[in-house]
C-alpha cells in the first residue's frame, strides 16, 4: 500500500519565526502520525530552520521550487546542490510557477532530472485551465504534462517521482473537482504512467490532488483508491485545519 502524503504548500508566507511556530503547533495537533506522511514545503530561507525540527518530529521538508543547474549566473534561483541536505522533496511545475513565471513543460523536465540527480524527490504538478476544462482538454494536457515532465527519466526514478494533479481553475478560488473526477483524472496519471514505465512503476508512484482541498472534503478525496494524498494551499497554513485532515486520513488507512 501506497503511504498516504498531506503535502502543505506554504507558498510565499510566513517569516521564519512564524514558520517554526506553525510547524510546531502542527506536530503538537498532529503528532507523529506513522501511518502518513507530513510534508512541510515552506518559502526557501525557513528550511534551515525548519530542518532542526526534522530530529525531533517526522516531517519532511520540501521546497517550493528550484534551477536545472548547478550553480551559475542566475540571479535569485536556487540549485538542487544548494538544498541537498535541508529538502527531502521539490515541488516543480505548480501552476503559479506556470502561468505567472512562465514555466514551460521543457524546464518542468530539466527540473525534476536535476532534482533526482541531487537525491532530492520532485513533486511533480500538472493541470488543466478552466478554458481548456470547459473545452474538454482535461485529459490531453495532462497527457501531455506528464509525459513531458518525465521523459527521459528511469523506471526506478519514476518510482521516486510524486505526481499532483492540480486543475488550475481549482487553486485558490474555493472550488474543488469532485472526488470522483479527481479520481477519475489521477487514474488516468497512472494509466500514463503504466504506459510509460510497466506496472510496477505506476503502481509505486503516490498521485496527489491538490485544489481547494481542506477537512471537509478530505476524506472523500482519500477515498478514491487511486489519490494518495493531497497538495494542500491555504488550509496547510492553519495548523488546526493541516492536522485534522492528517487525522481524517489516518483513520482511512487505519494509521
């Protein structure tokens, strides 16, 4: 079985004091939580302090971004060498990064190889518009994201790869896909993913929903057997709302 992943997307809030407060309140809600994985991705410069905390707790860290390169003239970017060590996971090609920075399916791919180069687990996003869902368009932009993203990658750093499938016009705006289509869209990531890769490597891969997702609509979520957690926005930034869906999935894997 697939371990169920609550990934909290804190995007561009919180200063560094406020993130060690949060990430302590969370794990005095949530605890330790075995049974599923608690995924900090907090704005780059709260890493550092958010990774003492790592010895103490069971979170993972994740950063919300990253270059293909080593090093270089780039002003303002961050290399997978320079999180070696302080991130467990990269979040690579959410939609904000895609529309207002203008990330192209090309550089989604030359992030996530770099990422896996470096040890680090990218966490990989794609998505549909509100035009190109209204068009009927869903499954052949997804289709074509993931098999952009992952091309030219192995079978076994795949397995290493986590999808979330995060419909544009669901981010932020209050409005989530049902359950059942969200299920439904990421049955079609692993059916890609089968194709691409055999069945091991789909059935390895954990495929998240992301989109509005908060304690009441969680537990329908996690009840479709091929979403195997969330990607989580504004609720991951209250520790009381981040912990409770922690804990509604818990009792739905038994944790």
């Amino acid at each position: 079985m697939r371990k169920p992943m609550m990934a909290g997307n804190w995007k561009m809030n919180k200063t560094v004091p406020e993130a060690v407060a949060l990430a302590r309140q969370i794990h005095a809600l949530a605890g330790s939580s075995e049974g599923v994985e608690q995924l900090l991705c907090p704005p780059f410069i709260c890493l550092h302090a958010l990774k003492a905390l790592t010895e103490e707790t069971s979170f993972s860290l994740g950063a919300q971004n990253c270059h293909w390169e080593e090093s270089g003239a780039y002003t303002g970017e961050i290399s997978p060498a320079m999180l070696r060590g302080l991130a467990d996971y990269v979040i690579i090609g959410h939609s904000e990064r895609r529309q207002l920075f203008g990330e192209s399916d090309e550089n989604v791919n030359r992030k996530a190889r770099a990422a896996l180069a470096h040890e680090i687990r990218p966490v990989v996003c794609v998505g549909e518009s509100l035009e190109q869902n209204e068009r009927g368009q869903t499954g052949e932009t997804i289709n074509r994201q993931v098999r952009a993203a992952l091309d030219g990658l192995s079978g076994a750093q795949v397995q290493s790869t986590i999808i979330a499938y995060e419909p544009i016009w669901a981010i932020g705006t209050g409005r989530a896909a049902t359950a059942g289509t969200a299920g439904e869209i990421c049955g079609q990531v692993r059916a890609i993913l089968r194709e691409m890769h055999g069945e091991a490597a789909a059935d390895a891969v954990r495929i998240l929903y992301g989109g509005s997702t908060k304690p009441d609509n969680i537990g329908a979520i996690m009840r479709e057997p091929q979403i195997d957690g969330a990607l989580i926005g504004g609720a991951a930034l209250e520790a009381e709302s981040y912990a409770e869906m922690v804990r509604i999935t818990g009792e739905l894997y038994g944790a």
